[in-house]
C-alpha cells in the first residue's frame, strides 16, 4: 500500500490534486484510516492516475476521462471523441503556425528598421481600368530623348477616362494591342531591331 505522500510522489501530482480525484471519484483509496482519515493507495493505482493525467493532456474532461478509465465508453464513441480532439488540435495548429508567421514577419520588419504596425496589407480586386500604350522605334541611342519628347505629346493630347478595356482593343495605326517589351529586348525603347 502507498500513502497519498508516495503515491504523489510516484506520480508527479500533487497531493491536494489526489484528495480532488478522490472527491470526484476518479481516483478513490483502496482504504482510508477510520480514525486517522489518511489515504492508502494499491501500487496499480499508479497506472490509473498516470492514465488519467494522459487522457487530460490530450484535452479530456475529468468527466470524460473517468468514463474513459472505467471503459463506460462504447468503442465508436472513443473513436469518435479522439477524432475530434485530432480535428481540435490539427484547428490550434493551423492557428499557432499562422501566429508564428506573423510574429517572424513582423521580427523581419523590425530587424531591417522598420516601424511595426497594427495595418496590414489587403489584397483584393481592383476596378477594371484601361492602361494606354504607345510605341515607338529607334535607330540609335541618339534618337531616343526625341521618342521619348514626341510620345509625351501624343500622351499629353489624349483624354484618359477609366473605362475597362474592350476584347481586341487596337493601338496606333490599328494594329493590335501588344504588353509592353521589358527593358533590353530587341524592340524595347533605346533597343536595337
């Protein structure tokens, strides 16, 4: 027999916590003193508080672990009680990963100098809008600051509205409406044909 003294100590918990299993009948003594009133506990009591103590990490209620413990509970049940502490769990995971992220962002932020804030950036649709494009050709560098003065002017004579652009929309000379050339390609402002 173990005193509720060896009996913490073998388990790790803590005496008054023993004496509340022992209240709510999770844990009850094998026999308590009639005059003394001190708890004595069987060794293979050992395995039920070390059960109990793993079913409450795992997020049981006292409730429920006791159910669990006295096998009260039907196997399905059990099957589903321990899915849906995995879904549980898996939730808090996705939550803490998503936490950690924005804690790493902003610990980036500050470490480059920047100022933290409480704004964060939102990403969504914008209104469609129509984007003009104008083109030249030249032949060498010497021509490009007159390109780029004569489409200023083309640029400066056109009224700009926001209107969505229109399928097969056609550009100068009504030649169909091409991405711009990054810089460095062959046709690209300044580049060589």
């Amino acid at each position: 027999m173990l005193s509720i003294g060896d009996l913490a100590r073998h388990t790790r918990i803590s005496v008054r916590m023993l004496r509340h299993y022992d209240a709510l009948g999770l844990v009850v003594p094998e026999r308590v003193d009639p005059h003394t009133g001190h708890r004595f506990y069987a060794l293979s009591q050992i395995w039920r508080v070390d059960s109990l103590i793993a079913l409450k990490e795992l997020g049981f209620t006292l409730e429920q672990c006791g159910a669990l413990l006295d096998e009260q509970l039907p196997v399905d049940e059990l099957r589903g009680m321990l899915r849906l502490r995995h879904a549980q769990l898996e939730q808090r995971m996705t939550a803490d990963a998503d936490r950690l992220t924005e804690v790493e962002r902003r610990l980036r932020s500050i470490e480059r100098g920047l100022t933290m804030t409480n704004r964060t950036l939102q990403l969504g649709p914008l209104p469609a809008i129509r984007l003009l494009h104008l083109r030249t050709d030249v032949n060498d560098e010497s021509e490009i600051g007159g390109a780029v003065m004569a489409l200023s002017e083309r640029l400066s004579g056109r009224r700009v509205s926001a209107v969505a652009p229109a399928t097969g929309d056609r550009g100068a000379g009504g030649r169909p409406c091409r991405p711009a050339r990054p810089a460095g390609h062959p046709t690209a402002v300044g580049g060589r044909r």
